[in-house]
C-alpha cells in the first residue's frame, strides 16, 4: 500500500493519530510515471508536491548554454516539488523527469491549502520538513564551495550509493557541477 511509506515519513516529523494520518493521506493521489517522463518542464506551473514510493527523479534545470544542472535526485521516501513555482504559482525553472519506472503520491496546491485549514498539525509538519530541506541545502552549498570535485564524488557516492547505481555518469557530473570528461577522470584514478 503505497500510503503506508507516506505515513511513516510523517511520523519522523511529528507525532499524530492514525486517523490524522488517514485523513491527510486521503488528499494524496497514487499516479504511476514512466521512465523518461517529465513531471514538470521548465516554463510551466508546478501544480503539485509529489512523494517518492517507487522509483528515482532527477530534478534539473537546463541553462542558457543548454547545459544540465542537476539539483538534486529523489528516491524511494523522499519528497519532489519546485517548490517556488508551486508555492508563487510562477513559471518553473525546473524539470522534474523520472529516470525509472516510478509511483508517486502528490498533493495539489488546493488540497495542500485545504489540509492546512483542516489541520493544525499539517501546519508543523510541513514546517519542520521545510526546515529540514533549508538546512539539507545548506550543507550541500557548503560541501560545493568547500569540497574539491573528488571528495564531492567520494561523499556522493558514499552517502548515496543506492542513487549513484541508479544514475548515467552525465547525471552525476551534472549533479556535482563538472563536466562528464573530469568525473571520468576522477574515476579512473580511484
């Protein structure tokens, strides 16, 4: 039952009653993705925040130069969203593209704001989950600014190594910020 996951990543944020757990999983719609596709492309509204079930997303963004700059990767447990575009109702500067066959639980902004109104609760754990992405991105500009390119490798692949099989060595190197050419290099000499 894919709502099972869900509810078990909420109880890490806080506390709550099995029927608060069923009454927010019930705004939460079960879709399957294909391989290749996009959730989101750059330009349009991101109309939904989205739960991994099954599955691995590569969240980038493709630059003027027509580069691919990989923010970040979401799996089985974690959340995907471009969460400005959502939030403003913006265009997205944001793809969002299933790299396997996957199944999400997402969350539209009208039930977002429905649950909100309904439950005090959902208020806390969308904070503390906000919280907890802030503090996630900032160790990571960290790690970017202070980290050589193969120590950024080494703790990717080490903290991560259930994503890093899953992934191309562009995708890698598009994630790390270096070109395909220099990964291939930092591999060969480990």
């Amino acid at each position: 039952m894919p709502y099972q996951l869900l509810q078990e990543n909420i109880l890490k944020n806080v506390k709550m009653s099995p029927s608060d757990l069923e009454f927010i999983c019930k705004y939460f719609k079960p879709i399957s993705v294909n391989k290749g596709e996009f959730l989101l492309q750059q330009g349009n509204i991101c109309k939904f925040e989205g739960f991994v079930v099954k599955g691995c997303f590569r969240i980038f963004n493709i630059d003027t130069e027509g580069k691919e700059n990989t923010l970040y990767f979401a799996v089985k447990d974690w959340w995907l969203m471009d969460i400005d575009s959502f939030m403003n109702q913006t265009s997205s500067e944001l793809n969002i593209q299933a790299l396997e066959e996957s199944q999400i639980l997402i969350i539209d902004r009208t039930n977002k704001e429905t649950l909100y109104k309904e439950s005090s609760i959902v208020e806390k754990l969308f904070r503390i989950m906000s919280q907890k992405a802030v503090a996630a991105w900032q160790r990571r500009l960290i790690r970017n600014h202070g980290l050589k390119a193969k120590e950024r490798y080494s703790y990717f692949v080490n903290t991560y190594p259930e994503i890093a099989l899953k992934l191309t060595d562009r995708q890698i190197s598009g994630y790390l910020g270096i070109t395909h050419e220099f990964l291939s290099k930092i591999k060969r000499k480990n």
